[in-house]
C-alpha cells in the first residue's frame, strides 16, 4: 500500500469516527439518532428491536 492509500484510509476513518462521536454526544442513543435522521417511528425501532432478538 502507498504512503497515499495509508492516508487516504486514515483521513476517512478519522472522519467518521469524528461523526460518530458527534452523533452519539447530540443524541445519547442510537434510537435517537435513528429516530432524529430518518422517517423511522418508535414502532419501526420497536419492530427490528424484535427482528435482532428472533435473529440472534
């Protein structure tokens, strides 16, 4: 991998890590950023909560 690969990675992943970080300081949960950044209602959250829990 060249030097500019290697920073091209790093620059991205700091990237959304900084946007993950963010994220979860302005909205606590990731219920909250879901329900804050997409159509979803608490009963679609409610719902794939069930779908996770019949999955795994």
């Amino acid at each position: 991998m060249t030097f500019e690969a290697l920073m091209n990675w790093t620059i991205l992943v700091a990237l959304v890590s900084s946007m993950t970080s963010y994220l979860f300081m302005k909205y606590r949960t990731v219920e909250n950023i879901i329900l804050n950044l997409t159509d979803f209602t608490e009963d679609d959250i409610q719902k794939l909560k069930g779908l996770i829990r019949w999955k795994f």
